[in-house]
C-alpha cells in the first residue's frame, strides 16, 4: 500500500497528517506508508479499543467532543495560564515562586517546564501538542468509521491551517509539540523524554520524512 497511498493523497492531506507524526510513529506508523493504518477488520477493532481506553470515545459524538476540548482548551491553555502568570514575576520572582512548591508534585513540574521553555517557544505556546492530537484522533475517527472521510478530511485541513498561523516552520512546531509532551507527561529528565526528544530531531533530519518533504508553508487554503 506504501507508495500507492502516498500518491492517494494530496499533499494538503499529507500536510494535515505530518501533525500527528511524532504519534503516529509511537504506533509503528511510517511515513512510507503515509502514516495510514490498513483499513482491515483487526485494524480497525484496535483503533477503537484505542479510542475507548485512551480516550474514552465509542461514537461520533464522544470524537467530536474531544475534538473541539482540544481546540478550545487542551493543555495549552494550563501551559498559557502558568506563562501568563510567570511574567508577572521578575527572574529571581519566578526561581523563589517555584522552590516553594511541593517537590516533585504536578505543580512543581509543570511549573518547572514552563520556565525552562518559556522564551524557547513562540507565543502560541504549547498548542502543536493539542493539534498533533487532534490529527491523529481525526485520522483515527475516519478508520473507527466515527467521520466520514470528507469530513475528517476538513476538520484535519483546519487545524492544519491554524498550526501554521501559529508557527513558522517544523522546528518550531516539533519543539513545542515536544515541550507540550513534556507538560502532559509533567516529566523533565527521563530515558522517555530523551527518547522523544531523538525521536523529533529525527522527523526533522531524516529525508525521508513528511516535515522534511513538506513545505511548512505549503498552501492548505
């Protein structure tokens, strides 16, 4: 199926698809194959057990619910929130903020990640995290027969187009994606982290990648 599906698709759809890579590929998908399940009957019952166990969505409307949860709020807007309230402090306000919270709590960590990646992410913060998600609950949704394809298709095409009003390139988009993993594990220094980190410069180096043979500025209108 691998070359044939990659000349299925348009590279609008190819685009759309790219945002959920790093997922994608923690599920054994590749991009020679268009980080596309076979749409086979065991296929498709792992998806839905996916959906249901990660997710807990078993319809059209449990998808479409977390679907717009992660457009409107995600854990982008607790990332914004705790930024928001950090440039309120001063450099050494923030530092002595922090060493006050209880240690190795949720708090402590998320706050941790925030300061460390504040001024290395653009404004739009952490939200390639909730659109990558997105992505791959829309391409999911499809396979689980929860979409139709056209419509998944255009629900995929519009996060596509506001992940690039919100970043310049794939470097961009990969760090934040990256940082937003971080938050939602509220881990800092693991062998996992490390591992997701090699696994985005990896996307972002490897020829044969979608963020390496796409255009971040390819035109989805």
């Amino acid at each position: 199926m691998s070359k044939n599906r990659m000349d299925e698709l348009i590279q609008g759809q190819l685009y759309s698809i790219a945002l959920a890579a790093p997922l994608l590929e923690l599920n054994d998908l590749t991009p020679e194959t268009a980080y596309t399940w076979e749409p086979t009957d065991e296929n498709v019952k792992r998806c839905k057990h996916m959906l249901k166990s990660g997710w807990s969505i078993e319809d059209t409307a449990t998808l479409k619910e977390r679907l717009e949860w992660l457009l409107k709020e995600g854990h982008s807007s607790s990332f914004m929130e705790i930024r928001s309230f950090l440039s309120t402090l001063s450099e050494a306000g923030q530092a002595a903020y922090i060493e006050a919270l209880p240690k190795n709590t949720s708090q402590h960590i998320e706050y941790e990640i925030v300061r460390a990646y504040n001024n290395r992410i653009p404004y739009a913060g952490i939200a390639a995290w909730d659109f990558g998600r997105y992505s791959y609950l829309c391409q999911a949704g499809m396979l689980a027969g929860y979409l139709s394809e056209g419509e998944g298709w255009d629900l995929m095409k519009k996060v596509a187009i506001l992940a690039q009003k919100c970043y310049s390139s794939w470097v961009d988009y990969g760090l934040a994606y990256f940082v937003g993993r971080l938050f939602w594990l509220e881990e800092l220094h693991t062998d996992h982290t490390n591992r997701h980190y090699t696994m985005i410069q990896s996307l972002l180096i490897n020829p044969h990648s979608l963020w390496r043979r796409l255009d971040w500025n390819l035109v989805l209108e």
